[in-house]
C-alpha cells in the first residue's frame, strides 16, 4: 500500500468546504480565505482534518446560527462565533489548537431559555490568547468532557470567561493564566 501524502485545501465558502470534505483524508489541511456561517448546517468528518488560515493571515470566523453542528476538526487560527438566539449549536469532538488574535476560540451569546443552549462536547483548547471560551450574558451553555490547558488572558478567565448560565462536566481546567480566574472567571450562572 502506497501512503498518501496530506494535501493542503483552500476553500473560500461554505459549498466549498463540504466538497472538500467528500474527499479529504486524515492529514489533509484546509485553509479557510474567508469566514463561514453555518445555518442549520452541520459540518462533520471522521478524518484528521485541520482548518486554518494562510500563513500570515488573519484569523477567520466560523459563525454558528440555527443548530448548526460543527464536528471533529482540529482549528488553528479559525474562531467560532455561536448565536442561541433562535435554537441550540453543538461543537463537539474538536482541537483548537492555536490562535493568533486577542480573541477567543469561541464566543457564544444569544438566548438562555431551553433548548437554545450552546453544547460544547469532547473538545480541546490550547494556547488561546484571550480566553479560550466567553460566554456572553443572556446565554445558556454547557460543557462535558473537555480540556482547557495552556491559555492565557490579559483580562479574566484564562479559560473560560463566564457571564452567562453555564453547566461544566467531566472536564479538566490546568495550567491557564489570567489576571482573575486563571481557569475560569464567573461574573454569570455557574454549576460545575
């Protein structure tokens, strides 16, 4: 068997990137040009997939509306922004792995009444920059089985910055900094 070697993609919409995934293999990178927004999409892979930016560029967003999923991905330099507003988004099964930004990994905010509630499931998060995860007020969100390690914040929660309604399981919060709440800073609702 002849080993394949990972090809490197370059998509600049949402029609793009799904095309790719009906064919990429495990290795393989995908560079994002230009955000995308997922509306009731849901954007999965069993491969080993990593969505990034171009060198040198600036980081991109995913933005998340409608239950839209978004599964199994390793992300560099690729932010993701989750609206409640009208119903829940899951993000499950992915690393984020590096961020050149001052921004967070992922920013939620939108409606706290059930079952609008944000799910962020079997995830990684290191090296952030500013947070790895900020929960905006009025938003509803939980979060099983993740790691957050190694991320940093000039400001509140190294990790995790919560002012919304949030519910932590089975995770692990180690080694992160911030002025306050180097792990996770709670100015919202909180159960652990």
């Amino acid at each position: 068997d002849a080993e394949l070697t990972p090809t490197t993609h370059t998509v600049s919409t949402l029609d793009e990137l799904q095309a790719v995934l009906t064919y990429a293999m495990s290795g393989d990178t995908v560079v994002l040009t230009d955000g995308i927004v997922l509306d009731a999409v849901s954007v999965s892979t069993e491969e080993k997939i990593l969505l990034t930016t171009a060198a040198d560029a600036p980081a991109v967003s995913i933005a998340m509306y409608n239950g839209a999923i978004l599964d199994g991905f390793s992300l560099s330099n690729v932010r993701v922004t989750v609206s409640t507003s009208e119903t829940a988004a899951i993000i499950r099964n992915c690393n984020f792995v590096s961020i050149d930004e001052q921004e967070p990994y992922i920013r939620v905010s939108g409606n706290p009444t059930p079952p609008n509630v944000a799910q962020i499931e079997n995830c990684t998060f290191e090296n952030a920059l500013s947070c790895a995860l900020s929960v905006r007020t009025n938003t509803n969100v939980t979060v099983s089985g993740c790691t957050f390690s190694a991320n940093s914040n000039g400001a509140q929660g190294g990790a995790i910055h919560n002012s919304g309604i949030m519910a932590v399981s089975n995770s692990v919060i180690c080694n992160n900094n911030g002025i306050s709440g180097g792990g996770l800073y709670n100015d919202g609702e909180l159960s652990l």
